[in-house]
C-alpha cells in the first residue's frame, strides 16, 4: 500500500454520502426532533468538527447533512447573496460530498441553508430553511455565563433582558439591538434568532415553514416549527421596527419592499441595492 | 458603478485557494518529506495531535504541511478527519506507571524511586542561534549520536516500572485522593458540555485544549490571579500501552502505544474543614508537551477550588475558552462578510441620532 493510501484510509475508502457518519446524522436528527417538539428551546447536542472552521456555518451544515437526500435542491445563501464566500464554499462543499442539484431560485428549492438572512419571497410548507447561528443565546447579551443563562430559562426569567431594553430607550430613545433582535417563541422561550435583521424578524411568525437553527461552536440546535408565534421583544409604548428604507429603492430592479444593501460610492455616494439577489434577478428577468 | 457587489465571487474564491496552495509550496524548494516534518518538528506533530485530538503522526505531518506551519489550522484539519471516521472500540484504563519512559523528572524531592531521567529536552540548552548547524552535516548528527549510544546503555539499569511520586505520598496520607464520582467518563466529542462539568469532562477538554490558551490561564493563576502554588510531583514523557478487549475473545490487547506527557501537580493544603493534605491536580496530553500538561494540571487543580475567585478557577470560563479550533475558527470568522448586520446596527445609529438631535 501506498503512503498516501494509507493515510487517506485505503484505496477506495469514500468519504460517508453527505460526509457525517451515520451516528452523527442520528445524534443531529434526534437534537432536530427535540427542538421542534420545544419552539425555541436550545437543545446542547455532540457537535462535530466539519472541514470549515468553527464560525463559518458548521451548525447549519450539519443540520443540512443530516437532513438531505439526493432528491433535495439546495439553495446556499450569506448575507442574501448565493455568491458571496461563505455560501459559495458550502455549496461547493455539499456538491462535493452529496452531489445534490443546487439553485439560487428560492421557490426551487427543497432546503436552504442561510447566514444572515430570511429571503423575501415567502417560503412554503414543503420547504425548509436552515440558519447559521453564532450565538444561540439571547441572554448573552446580558449574562455570560450558560449555567445562569439555563437557569433564567428554565424559570422564564427575562426580567435582565427587558430591563436592558428597557435602559436603551431611556438612554438613547431607541433599543440599540439592531440584528439578533430577541424574540418571544410559543409565548415561552425567548430566543436569539440569529444575526437576521430586524426586517426578517416578522417573516418568523405563523409562517408555513419549519425554520432550523445550528450553533455548530456553541454544540446547540434550536427551532421554529410551522404556525409558531415569534413575537420580538417590545413595549407598549415603544414597538418594535424594522429598518428604514423609507425613499430607497433597489438600483438594479427598482424593489422599494426589500431589505437594501448600501454601497459605498468612492465619491460619498450611496446606492442600493437588494441584499437578496436571487429575487433580485428573478425581478429583472 | 456596475453591480460588483453580487456576483463573481466563485472564480475569484477558487483563484485565492490557488494562490494559498502556490505560495504555501514553495517556489524552487522541493516538498517538506512526512519523515522530515515527524522527524525534525516532533514537538509540533506532538501539539497538533493533541490538539486535534488524534493520535496519528502522519497525519500530523500532513496537516502542518498543508496548513503552512500554522498549528491551529492544522489542528483542524486533523480534528475535521476525525469527524470522518468510525468509532472502533474504546481503550481499556491503563496505570501510567507501566509507562515506557522517555523522561521523568521530579521537583519535589531530590531523588525519587526510579531516578530522575532527564531525557530529551531544550531546558538545559544555552538559547544561542546556533550558526554551526545550519548545514546539519550528517557527521555532525553521528558524532552526536555515537556519543550517546558509546557503550553506555546499562539495560540492567533500567528500572522495569516508575512509581508515580504522588502515590508515594498518597500511601503515607499526604494528598488528597480525588473522587471522580463517575461511573462512565463524560465523552464531549458525543455530548456538549454542561456545567458543572464532570472532572473526566473537564480532563478530556482540556486534553484536547489549546497549549497557548492553556498557558495564559493557568499562568494567570500561577503569578497572582488564584491561590495556587503549585509544585510538581512529577513530570513524565513516555509511550503508554493502547489496551483494548478483543470483541470475539474477551482477551485484553495491546493495539500500540501512544506517546504521551503527564504532570502531577501538588499544591498547598487549603480546606480548614478536612483533613490537612495536600491537593493534587492531572495533566496528560498526546505527545510531548510539557507546557501544555503543567497547565493542564495546575487548572485541574485551579478548577476544585471551593469557591471561584479568579478566571482560571472558573470551569465555566476556562473550558469554554481554550478550545482552539472553537477559539480560531470565530476569531477568523470576523472576516465573513457582515454587510447586513453593520446596515442594520448603521439604522440603530442614525435612529438614536435622530432623537438625540430632537432632544438638545
């Protein structure tokens, strides 16, 4: 046997379809199940190391890799965009491992795994969307440690959190969260949805979709099934609101109902443009 | 302006890779052999093992080799291979007193029952760049090793086994015994880490742990920020026996050996309640790694006080840090576009300006 047969197993050895072993898939698909059974709810499971660093998507691939068949098409987006770096990586990645169809249509699309971004064509109840997560928990903002964040879960104890919003208005007239906005699920759990904006937090609530959410680092796995309520933090006399894209509209398309990316002229300009580009240029087509 | 934030970002990713791959072979200077790098950057393989949490030196080698020199990466790399492979069957429990010694030494007494054993290390070398080996002449590493291997080796003198020192001084009752508590070791490659965390997840993590990150906690403790005073009972570096049960016999096996370094640390009694003895902390990690098992046994220590009062007594604070895959992976992640977050924390901004406007 050759060395380099031997280091990579044995001639012939094949990486696992969809490269996680089988056990893994299990361990992931059990921690699936636990969270759609609890809305919002962290569920710690044994989160392995993918061939991407820890930060760079690991939760959601390994959601997707455990969920996906080789009838699915997948769809990849960072930051609503299919060719950004992360989203092209992972896609190569996924083609490489599960040689599955992939798209930048979001109605085409059985599965599709995102950083930062809920896509504006509203999704239906045969599809799935998958969140990258880098903080699961919304209570980090006000207590770093996780055995006192369990607890104030555990006990629905949000008194520090609405305090802290609370203080933002008082110092500034406004909270200062602006993505990561902390959210009621099912009336119990409040959750970090992770660094979506503002703008996609109400695509959350009573949708058709069951919506993943995978902190591959933090080793927790968290969900929103289907007609859940997902309720952003807000007072009576202070409501939650999105960004404001008031007068703005998309330069290439001309959408004026999508969340816009702001480009930076060399001259101070700013144009803009739709942070998701594939409805961008279905609008164009 | 054209549309050049949207697209294009495939050719010019595979175009980076590329360049990576060029300028991390060399121009003119033939590969790095997996003999060179196991044989001349031990220490590095050793550290990388660990960290990577796989004791395959080969594979080691590799990583370095593909990730430039650049330990964290490389660790990754490993680790990712890891997460490939099938679990086979799990080591049986093993005494490191049966440990095939490559070097032990004792600070705390002047001899102790085996000798000191200085072994292969830099501690006693002068730091001098050292010109004259820049050639490494083959003659030069024969002198050296002629002058180790002259008629020296006594295999009589070699003693079969090491007692551990902190045995000794636990059979006279002088430190404490540590109770785990735990029927089954805590596995965090299979489940994520709860706190408080049990002592055998405390050990794997820190096993697996960054040597740096490791260092600059227990460092932390050592110089001032704790209560720790430690000594150390015993430092080994050795290979100790991969014992597995043979599924179909029932027989105990010998698949291999692992080369492994150990620290017992020692420290000041401190319970006014109990008994007085002194406390005891554990380090053992893949390969030789010294740095990284001192520190590892004076956390293991730190992590037992009764009370936290300092960052390395917090086993919260400690082992949801020192993973360096975790801690490299997130810090690099920074580098990912965050062009919708920074827009919506820019309309946060322009909000509270407004008001603060409206209000002087």
């Amino acid at each position: 046997m050759l060395a380099g047969e031997w280091l990579s197993g044995g001639a012939g050895r094949k990486t696992t379809w969809g490269f996680l072993d089988d056990g893994a898939k299990k361990d992931v698909r059990r921690a699936l199940l636990k969270a759609v059974a609890i809305p919002g709810y962290q569920v710690p499971y044994g989160s392995r190391e993918m061939p991407l660093a820890r930060g760079w998507g690991t939760g959601g691939i390994q959601i997707t890799l455990s969920l996906l068949s080789p009838e699915d098409v997948v769809k990849v987006i960072d930051q609503g965009c299919d060719g950004s770096v992360n989203a092209v990586n992972i896609k190569k990645f996924y083609e490489r491992v599960g040689g599955v169809e992939t798209t930048t249509d979001t109605r085409e699309a059985t599965l599709i795994q995102t950083r930062h971004r809920i896509p504006e064509e509203r999704m239906d109840a045969g599809q799935i969307l998958v969140l990258q997560v880098p903080y699961p928990e919304a209570l980090r903002e006000v207590e770093p440690s996780e055995a006192n964040t369990r607890r104030m879960h555990a006990e629905a104890d949000y008194a520090r959190m609405w305090l802290h919003l609370y203080e933002d208005v008082v110092h500034y007239g406004e909270i200062r969260l602006a993505y990561r906005y902390p959210c009621t699920v099912n009336g119990r759990h409040v959750m970090d949805p992770s660094p979506i904006p503002r703008w996609d937090v109400p695509k959350l609530h009573m949708a058709d979709t069951l919506f993943l959410f995978g902190a591959g680092r933090e080793h927790r796995i968290y969900a929103v099934p289907p007609h859940t309520r997902v309720e952003p933090l807000e007072f009576e006399d202070h409501k939650f609101r999105v960004e404001d894209f008031h007068g703005k509209s998309c330069s290439r398309c001309g959408a004026t109902d999508t969340f816009l990316d702001e480009i930076l002229g060399p001259d101070g300009t700013r144009t803009f443009y739709c942070s998701d580009t594939g409805y961008c240029d279905k609008r164009r087509r | 302006m054209g549309y050049v934030a949207v697209q294009g970002g495939r050719e010019a990713i595979e175009r980076a890779c590329d360049l990576y791959e060029s300028s991390r072979s060399g121009r003119n200077s033939s590969p790095l052999g997996l003999d060179q790098i196991r044989e001349q950057l031990p220490l590095a393989v050793d550290r990388v093992m660990g960290e990577g949490g796989l004791y395959a030196p080969d594979h080691a080698a590799l990583s370095l080799r593909q990730a430039a020199g650049d330990t964290f990466e490389a660790s990754l790399l490993l680790r990712a291979h890891r997460a490939t492979l099938p679990r086979l069957a799990e080591s049986l429990d093993c005494s490191s007193s049966s440990m095939r010694m490559v070097r032990r030494i004792s600070s705390a007494f002047k001899d102790v029952p085996g000798g000191q054993v200085l072994g292969p290390t830099s501690d006693y070398t002068l730091r001098l760049l050292d010109f004259e080996i820049l050639e490494d002449p083959l003659a030069r590493r024969q002198l050296i090793r002629d002058r180790l291997f002259d008629g020296r080796i006594d295999e009589e003198e070699v003693p079969d086994e090491f007692p551990r020192v902190v045995e000794l001084l636990r059979a006279e009752g002088l430190v404490e015994d540590v109770e785990t508590g735990e029927d089954e070791p805590f596995d965090i490659t299979r489940r994520s880490l709860v706190y408080p965390a049990p002592r055998s997840a405390r050990l794997q993590a820190m096993a697996r742990g960054e040597t740096g990150g490791m260092l600059f906690l227990a460092y932390s403790s050592m110089r001032g920020y704790g209560h720790i005073h430690p000594t150390l009972a015993e430092l080994r570096v050795g290979y100790v026996p991969l014992l597995v049960r043979n599924p179909l016999t029932g027989e105990d096996v010998v698949a291999g050996e692992v080369l492994a370094t150990e620290a017992d640390v020692v420290s000041r009694f401190s319970d006014p309640e109990g008994q007085p003895r002194f406390h005891v902390g554990y380090g053992m990690c893949f390969g030789q790694n010294e740095v990284k098992a001192i520190s590892m046994g004076v956390l293991d220590r730190c992590m037992r006080a009764a009370t936290p009062s300092s960052p390395a007594e917090d086993q919260e604070f400690v082992l949801s840090h020192i993973d360096g895959i975790e801690s490299m992976g997130f810090s690099n992640h920074w580098k990912l576009p965050h062009y919708v977050d920074f827009l919506s924390d820019l309309d946060r901004l322009r909000k509270a300006q407004e008001v603060d406007r409206a209000r002087r």
